[in-house]
C-alpha cells in the first residue's frame, strides 16, 4: 500500500512543481481552464485549493457563471486525483462519470475550491483495474459555502500498447 500523504522530503519546490505541471495540463488539454485562468493555489497532501478570478467568468448578473463554478470544482476534484496518483505513482485516465452540484449563494469576488482527500486506495491501478473516487468540493467566496459539488471520478489503468 502507498503512503499518499507529502513526506517531509518533499520541498516546496516539488510541490510547486507538481501544482505548475498540474495547471500546465489543465491550460494545455482543456482550452476553458486556460480562458478561466484556474489555477492550483494549495496542496499539501490531504487538501487541494483552486482558484479562478471573477472577471473572465462573469455573467449577466455580475456574479460567477454556474457554468464556471461547475468547471473550477470539477477540475480541483480531477486536479486531487491526478496529485493523487503523482504521489503513489500508480497513475491511470481520469474522467468524471457522475457529479452533482448545488449552488447556494452567488459568487461576488474570486472564490477559491477546495477539496479533501478521503483515503482511496489506488495500487488497483498498478494491476490493471480501474479506480472509482467520489469528492466532496466545497466552494467559498469571503469564506463563505457559496457551492458544493459531489463528483465521481474513475481512473482507468493506462493501456499498455504491444509491441507486436
């Protein structure tokens, strides 16, 4: 079984870098987060926080649109999971299969997601079986609840290709 929390070791540096490769393959694979500007802020082994500045996300009525709310807690829950595996090296293809959200105030300033990991073990991964993770992310403003997001996350063993 891997240890998933961040060992002593492991620098601010490394976790930094780990957030910059994070954010580059979101920006890089998902055009949205870019246009978004979501960024990774915090992690530190059991807790994640994303971030995402209000303007490029505003709607009509001045305050954040759902559709962007939705897209920043769906990617700080696939964010967790792609950390995750980084850290106990058994990495797989993650998709978000189901997910719920509820919204409960509007978002007037930028907002930051966070989620917390509940221990999943992903070494079914390293034998070739896919893993099923449900995430809680919460989403506050003014450290205020303003959304809460309920998601279940699959990771898929990566395909081996043959060589012959």
């Amino acid at each position: 079984m891997f240890d998933l929390s961040l060992t002593e070791a492991q620098s601010d540096a490394e976790v930094s870098a780990l957030l910059q490769t994070l954010c580059e393959t979101w920006h890089n694979t998902i055009p949205a987060s870019k246009f978004m500007q979501i960024t990774p802020v915090l992690f530190n082994g059991d807790s994640l926080q994303v971030t995402a500045p209000i303007a490029p996300n505003i709607n009509l009525h001045h305050t954040m649109f759902a559709g962007s709310i939705y897209t920043l807690m769906t990617l700080t829950g696939w964010g967790m999971v792609w950390l995750q595996q980084q850290l106990s090296q058994a990495h797989g293809d993650i998709v978000l299969a189901d997910a719920k959200v509820r919204y409960l105030k509007p978002v007037t300033k930028q907002p930051y997601a966070k989620v917390i990991w509940p221990y999943t073990d992903l070494t079914p991964l390293t034998r070739g079986q896919l893993v099923k993770i449900t995430l809680e992310v919460a989403l506050y403003c003014d450290e205020i609840m303003c959304a809460t997001f309920t998601g279940q996350f699959v990771s898929f063993p990566p395909k081996i290709v043959s060589s012959e």
